[in-house]
C-alpha cells in the first residue's frame, strides 16, 4: 500500500541531497505538493498517481534549483508558483 508520508519525506531528502537545504523553501514546495495531490485525487487519480505527477509536475531539484539561486528563494517560489 503506498504511504504518502513515507513518499513525501523520500521527496524532501531527494531535495537536500539536490541543494535545496532551506526549511522554508522545502516547506513551500512541500505545501504546493499536497494541494496539487488533492487536486488530483479529486480528479480521480489514485494517490500514488496523483503524487508521482505532482513529483514530475514540479521537478527535480537539479531542474529547479538554477530559479531559485538567479531571482532568490521567495520571489522564486512566486514566479514558480504561477505556472500552477
């Protein structure tokens, strides 16, 4: 059975290990996370779907770290989030 919190605390460390070290930033997109998977899981996909698109949709944090470092971390986020 697929563990959401387990899948989503793998997501974070996946993040650090990619440079994200920020609480703030990581929590951010972690809130992004689970409003998309709601959103999706109202759509009718299964929440392991639902997470593994939402986990591509956004990014691997080697994909999105160059945003962030160019414009800094909030601004980022806010450029970032539009796209949603």
């Amino acid at each position: 059975m697929f563990d959401l919190e387990h899948a989503i605390a793998e997501w974070r460390r996946q993040m650090i290990a990619g440079g994200f070290k920020s609480s703030d930033v990581l929590d951010e997109l972690e809130n992004h996370l689970r409003e998309d998977l709601e959103r999706r899981e109202r759509a009718g996909l299964t929440l392991e779907l639902a997470f593994e698109n939402s986990t591509q949709q956004i990014g691997t944090a080697e994909l999105l770290k160059p945003g962030f470092g160019k414009i800094g971390r909030l601004s980022a986020w806010s450029e970032y989030a539009k796209h949603f």
